[in-house]
C-alpha cells in the first residue's frame, strides 16, 4: 500500500509530539528526522492510536503542538494538528451492480478521491451522491466505524463503500437498511455486504444478558469518545428496571481491565468497534447502548452505535 503522508505544516514551536496508528509507526524515524532538521525538539507517542479521538493528552501536556497523523478532526482540541494520510488508487472503478443511483462513501484514507470516482461512475451512467456528514467528519463521503452522517437521508438505491475491511460497510448497511457494496481498490475485490449474521450474533450476546442484575456502563476517558451523559441516562434508566448500574472510567478498554470487577455484563459507551469487532475477547457481554435499550425494552431494533 503506497500512503502518502500530506505536507508536514511550517509551525514555530519549538517541542513536536508526534502521535500515529499502530500502522503508521514504521514512518515515526522519518518523520522525527524531517522535524529536527527544521530545529524541532521531537517526542514520538508510543500508546495506542486508533482513531482522532484517540489523542494522547498525556503527551500533549510536555509539549508546545501534537502532530496526529493518519486521522482527520473529530474534536477540536487546542494545540492538535491533524495531519491526513492517504491511500494512492486508480479511481476508474469498473462497477457492475443492477442500482443506477448509487451513493459514495470512504474512509478517510480513500476519501480524496471520491469525487473522481464520482465523475468516473457518472461518466459509466450512474447517478453518484457524494454528501458530508456531521462535523466529526471533514471530508465529502468520509465515515468512521463511529459515524455514517455522510448516508443521512440518503436518495439511492445501493451504497459503494471504499476501503479495506468490512466494518465500515457493514455499519452503513445496518445505518441505511441498503444494499451496499464494499470495493477494496488495492485488492481490486468488490463484495456484496450480508448484515444477517452480525445481527443474529448481537441478539445473541443480548439474550446472554436477560435476568443478569447488575451492568457496568463503561465510559472512555479519550477526548472523542467520552460519552458521560449517556452512560448517566443509561445508569438511571437500569436502576428504574431494577438492575444495578455503575459507571466504570476507564482510557483503553481492554478485557484485562473487567477482570476483576463483579459484573454480570457490559455497556459500551467507548468507541463501538469494541463492542462489535472485540467482543469475543471479553469473558462477559459487552452490549452497545442499543442493545442494552432492546434488554431494558425501551427499543425495539438494533440501530449502529454513532457518535455524532
Ligand atoms: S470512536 Fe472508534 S470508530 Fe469512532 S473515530 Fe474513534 S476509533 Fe474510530
């Protein structure tokens, strides 16, 4: 995969935190030797990276500016530089599908080119709809596993996802009810999203929960991930149903950490690929906010955990 890390801006302080994705570390020397050269002192972040609201305050604190590569904006936080990375592809997608109107999304490593897809497809007799979403998104098309604004009352008949990966497709279908296609353009591979099994694995993990009598409601400390209030209505929505509820603050939510609390099962407020993606590696459920509403009855389908 050929990324292309976009200019490093010209800034004047003097101490850099660099902060990137597990799988961007590798570039970490390169970027560090670019920013001394220019008369920088450079500090590299060795925690965990897993999206823009994953900003590593701690380093922030020892430093005058946060360099964050790989992401895109969720929060504004002051003295934070995100610095996007994309991934070079060939736009011409062959597409094949019987829907004519079709919408385009990406994640923020694909987005870039979307509205030369756009043309592309449109040139092949397609009619393309290339929206933004909220604003924990910056770029036309562009989702994260947490947000799919950009579908938001959304005219067509099917979705093409870009990407690698299935997490975000699938979470468009489930967001949009549509067909949606994923395309991976360095793989050259198109598929066709089946949500049927994820949803019968979520009812699953909420039937593990029925009769349980006490929750942990997690909350992330991370910047772009701390839901306070809606882990507090889910808290007093549990003890009106006669379950005790506790909230439980934690940075990283790793299955190590739960181990010897005394809950029956979990409530997710932190970011939602945990719940969906890292679920298997907990000993108890983990539901999303959704789900655990299905439990306390006061939903009635599974909706995609967003964070708007
Ligand atoms: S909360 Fe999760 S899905 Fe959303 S931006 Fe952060 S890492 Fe990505």
């Amino acid at each position: 995969v050929k990324f292309k890390i976009s200019e490093i801006p010209r800034i004047s302080a003097r101490k850099v935190g660099v902060q990137l994705p597990d799988g961007l570390k590798r570039y970490a020397v390169e970027i560090a030797q670019k920013l001394e050269k220019n008369g920088h002192e450079v500090l590299i972040s060795g925690e965990s990276c897993f999206g823009a609201c994953d900003i590593d305050l701690n380093l922030l604190q020892d430093v005058d500016v946060l360099l964050h590569f790989g992401h895109t904006k969720v929060v504004e936080l002051d003295r934070v530089i995100y610095i996007p990375v994309f991934v070079d592809y060939n736009p011409e997608i062959d597409l094949d599908i019987p829907e004519k109107k079709i919408s385009l999304i990406a994640t923020a490593q694909y987005c870039h080119k979307l509205p030369e897809v756009k043309r592309y497809l449109e040139g092949k007799g397609y009619l393309v709809e290339l929206k933004k979403g909220s604003s924990r998104v910056q770029m036309k098309g562009q989702v994260l596993g947490c947000n799919y604004t950009a579908l938001r009352d959304s005219q067509s008949e099917a979705i093409l996802f870009i990407g690698d990966g299935l997490f975000h497709a699938r979470g468009a279908a489930m967001y949009t009810g549509k067909k949606v296609y994923a395309f991976d353009p360095i793989a050259g591979k198109l598929e066709e999203v089946d949500v049927s099994g994820f949803l019968k694995e979520r009812y699953f993990q909420i039937s593990r929960c029925i009769d349980k009598k006490c929750v942990g409601i997690i909350v992330s400390y991370k910047p772009g991930q701390k839901r306070f209030s809606l882990a507090r209505k889910l808290r007093d929505e549990a003890i009106r149903m006669k379950i005790n509820a506790c909230i439980i603050c934690v940075d990283d939510l790793t299955p190590e950490k739960l181990y010897n609390l005394p809950f029956d099962f979990y409530v997710n407020t932190a970011c939602p690929r945990i719940t969906y993606d890292d679920f298997r590696n907990f000993r108890k459920p983990v539901l999303s906010p959704t789900e655990f509403k299905i439990l306390l009855e006061s939903e009635s389908e599974i909706f995609i955990d967003e964070i708007e």
